[in-house]
C-alpha cells in the first residue's frame, strides 16, 4: 500500500493561527474493505472556514478534531476500487482532508462524486464549479435575491466565492462591485472577473473611508451585499445601504482570530429595514444541483475564468492556509499534491 | 370655532430628549372645507418610534418638522363634518397629532378610519388593536413565523407591543418570556399578560447576568427574538439562539439618545444561521386587516387585557412622553384628553 503523507491538527490556536498548530504525519493506507475505494488526491482545498473549526468554541461547524487529520474537500482519482459504481481512473470530489489518499466508503451517500473533466478543470469543483460557488450562488440567488439594475457588493472579490458571485450577478443585470486588498487584484476583478468597480481596501482603512469610496462606487445605494470579511467594512456597507436591502451573512475572516468584531451601529438595520441572514452551503444540499449546472456552463462557456493559486505538495498546506487567512492567495488557494 | 390647544417641536434634542424640545401653542380650528371632518380627540398615543423622528438624521420615518403639531396616533369623535361617510358622534381613529382637535381630509385613503367601540374600548385602538399590536403581530408571524413549542423572547414585554405579542404567541403554542424593569412590572407579565416567564433587566445589568438569566428562563434556547431595546439585551440573546433563530427588529430605544449602540458580536449571526429583519408597520398595510381580526377578538374575548398609563391633558403630554422613554410607563402610555 501507498505511504500517504497527512497533515493533522496538533493543538488549537490562541488567538492566530500559526504552523505549529499544524504536524505532518505518514501513515500507511489500509486495505480496502467492501464497497471502499481509494482515492489518490490531486488537490486539497483550503477555505477560510477551515480557522472556525480550528477553535474549540461553538461554532457552525463541529470543530476539527485534535491529533486527526485536517478535513477539508479535496478532488483525484480512484487508484482502486471495492465499489462496483466506481473505477480506477474516475475523478472524483469528495473530502478527504489534508493528506494523500483517502479511503472512502463510497456507498455512504455524498461521500464522493464523479465528475466530468470534459469543460471543467477538475480543481474547479473545489472552487467556481464547487463548495465556494455555490456558496455564492445561494447568497446572491436565494437571500439577495436581486432585480435587473440593484447593485450589488462582495469582499472577498478576487477570491473562489467572490468571482463566482461577479459572473452570477452579472448574469442577471445587476451593477457589482467588489472589494479587494491592493491594486493587483482590483485590476483582475474589474478586468479579468468584469465586475463594474472595485474598491481597495488597503486605500480606505476606516470606515469613514471606506463609505466614501462605496458612495462613489455606487452612485444608487446598495441593495444586495454578501459579507464575509465582517469589521469596519459592514460598518461602512451599511451607512450606504438602501431601504430593503438584503445582507448574505457567510464567513466573517477579519473575527476568526481573537476578540469577535462589533458591529457599530445595528440600529441602521431598523431603519433601512434591512434583512440579514446567515448560512451555511453545506445545509441547503437541496439547491445544488441548479447551481453547479449554471456555474458548470459560465465556466464552460468562459464567462467565469477563475483564478488559482496553487501551492505545490501537501507540506505546503500549513503555510499556504495561514496566507489565505492573510489575503495572500489569488483567487482560488490550492494545493497540488501530484 | 373651539380654540386648539397643540404641542409643537419647538427644537430638536440634543443627546437626550426634554421637555424643552416641546413647546404649547394655542390655535383656533380652521371653519371646513368640503369632505372634511372636525375630529375631537379623547386620546393621543405615546409610542416610542416618535422619538427618532425628533432628529433629524436619515431615519425610517420623516423627521417630524419643528414648528408643527407634533404628530402622532389619536381616537376621538366626529364634532363637525362637511364629508357623507362620517357624522356627528362617529368614533375614529387617525393621525392627528398632539392637539386637541383635528381637521382631516377624510376623503384621503388612511386618513380616518371609523371604528365600533361595543367590545373594544375606544383607547385600545392606539395599543392592542392598532399599530402597536398589529407590530407585534408582524413580527410574531410574518418574521418569527413560530412553530408550536418554539420559545420566543420580548423586550419591553408589558408595554403595548408587548403584552400583545405575548397573547398571539400563546395562541400559537409558544412559550413567551418577557424581559422587563422591575418586579411589579415582571409579575404583571407573567400573572396577567400570561407569560411563561419575565426577567427583571434591572437584576441583570450586563451581557452575563442576563445570558445566565435567558438560559435559565429558555432552557431549550431561543427561536424567536422581538428586539425592540437594543444594547447589551439584544447582545445577551443573541448568545442563547438557537440555529436558525429569527429576530424581528423593530426600535432599539436605548439607541435613540446620543451614540449609536454596538452588537457586540456579530458572527453569532453567520454561526447560528440566523435571520435578522428590520420591519415598520405602517410599511405592510396588507396584513392590517387579518391583524386587527385576530387581536380584536383576543381584545374581546378577554384573553388580552392590555393595561393603560394615562396622562391628563394636553399639556401633560412631553413628560408621559419622556417619561415613556425611560421606561415610567405600565402598557401603553396615552393621554387623555376629555
């Protein structure tokens, strides 16, 4: 059997996150038992969610297990096969978490899931055609909910979910403006992505700020914004947001490590009557199926172009996390492990 | 004519509101024109929402113009009518502001509205069966939409908004805890509105006295939050949600005075998947009829017993006005004026 490298959570973080909390680990990988397969991964993917789970506190998601390996989806290959629906050469996406191989049961349902690599890359179903996608999908379809015209905003922009959501909201006649960190990836949003402004953050450190420059960016007001960075710029969203506007509440990155951020002034919520829900892609399975179909054709048809960063071999993994966290990556975080 | 005695906004508050702001003029009644009604008013509705439109800030509402009738909810009678529909001695329900009479255009829609007094008396309404109660019933089934069994928390619970929401959500199967000052108010709560449970807000000033205080009184965690206070309340409930919670949004007094009030966590929002609305009433003329139904047979049936503060005169308005602010009053707070 493979020697099958891992990366396992050693012990949680006390305020950052860092790469000791992180051990590499090898392991044999086991014999197949019936209706097992045994999947070689090409990619891991690392998501800012990832740092919630790190912690031990309530959270959303049941926390990562101490001195197991790290969970996260990843996309490969069946090298072998117990499972008469599976067969060696199958790509597959499934979540596998921070190592090598995984074995997985996969008569258990939503375990794994073929793909077809015939117009999708395979590492897209860990970005535009996956988790991150739809997660875009169902903030701006089902809580933004958008008319022809609304403007609609992101953080985030150049990221897996922000891009998704750029193609999506044009797609539908919206005015989309991003935010992002640093006049590179300001460029690819507006350029690359084709999203109508978008505003730096780096150049707007408050709120005050950063208010002005979404008043400039949307001349109209805002009537759709999916939040998940949290701190001084919801603040600033929310001075600018029209009456009814609909806030999609997934990720808030800038409170994962330490203190939580407040929210300055709730009291707006009122008087724009304004609508905020949270949510979490992995409990709406229901619309899955319409929303990777459209992803799947704005990414076959070249609409959404996605970028990747990738980092290379499965040692990487710590330190190309703790970058994402940092707004390092561009576009989609990756790691390649062959 | 009878000459008018009114209260108008003299000056808008600085930080805290205070008599000061108010000031007493006496007018003569303009002779009618056509479709017009002469309306005496027996009592004008204090409600909380006022005290916003006091600033000039962006608010939901207009700002209430200095130098005019302050305006408000009243009931009173027809005296003099140039308009078919209403005569003589017509009981009615209007927006006539804080003035002993009223000239109205009854000829506009929304403008009056007659109403039958045999099982609801004249001053319910401004609370039970008017904008008070059909608030709480918004947010009760249009936002929170309770299921039988779910637990659902008020603040405010014995004023008007209150006290209704506890009878409509008893009629729904819920168990309802209320939040109030003090210990007369709190066995009021329970022992007459029908409460499950109240809490004394004066016994725990901050976010942990109350949190331990919320999971003692909503042992199966928290479904439904009608925020109408603000501060570290709504800080200590959001801590006792349930997944998938809904709080409906509607006044954040401890806010209207001075600098706005932080949440002090807002990624409990994304980490229960919670639904966050803001609503006005008077924005969902829709569901007055059915509302008014149902809490007018709540009224007359005897399973809503709202209690009243009552000020005397006219002038006696701006200190039950202020005095609301702070919490002085027991139910709705009107003034009579016959």
């Amino acid at each position: 059997m493979p020697v099958n490298k891992q990366i396992h959570l050693d012990n949680r973080p006390e305020g950052e996150a860092t790469a000791s909390n992180f051990k590499l680990v090898t392991a044999e990988t086991p014999a197949l038992a019936d209706n097992q397969v045994l999947v070689r991964h090409h990619f891991l993917s690392l998501d800012p969610y990832m740092r919630g789970r790190m912690n031990d506190s309530k959270s959303y998601a049941a926390s990562q297990p101490v001195g197991h390996v790290f969970q996260g989806g990843t996309v490969g290959e069946v090298v072998e096969s117990k499972n008469a629906k599976y067969k060696v050469g199958d790509k597959v996406v499934g979540f596998g978490g921070w190592q090598e191989y995984s074995v997985v049961d996969a008569s258990q349902p939503g375990s794994l899931k073929k793909v077809d690599t015939t117009h999708v890359p395979l590492s897209h179903y860990l970005g535009a055609v996956g988790m991150p996608g739809v997660t875009a999908w169902y903030g701006l379809v089902k809580i933004i909910a958008p008319k022809e015209g609304d403007t609609v905003v992101i953080t985030a922009a150049s990221g897996a979910v922000g891009s998704a959501f750029g193609a999506l909201a044009k797609a539908r006649g919206c005015r989309v403006v991003g935010i992002a960190g640093g006049p590179d990836k300001c460029k690819y949003v507006t350029d690359e992505l084709g999203f109508d402004a978008c505003i730096d953050y780096r150049q707007h450190p408050d709120v005050r700020s950063m208010s002005a420059a979404l008043k400039e960016a949307c001349p109209k007001g805002i009537d759709g914004y999916f939040e998940n960075v949290g701190g001084y710029i919801f603040d600033a969203v929310l001075l600018r947001c029209n009456a009814f506007a609909r806030i999609a509440l997934c990720g808030m990155i800038a409170g994962y490590d330490g203190a939580p951020l407040p929210l300055a002034n709730p009291s707006l919520i009122l008087i724009n009557r304004l609508k905020i829900e949270g949510f979490i892609v992995s409990e709406h399975m229901e619309v899955w199926p319409e929303a990777l179909a459209e992803l799947g054709a704005l990414v076959g048809s070249g609409k959404l172009r996605p970028r990747e960063t990738i980092a290379q071999g499965i040692e990487a993994a710590p330190e190309a996390f703790l970058g994402l966290l940092k707004g390092k990556n561009f576009g989609k975080q990756l790691v390649k492990l062959i």
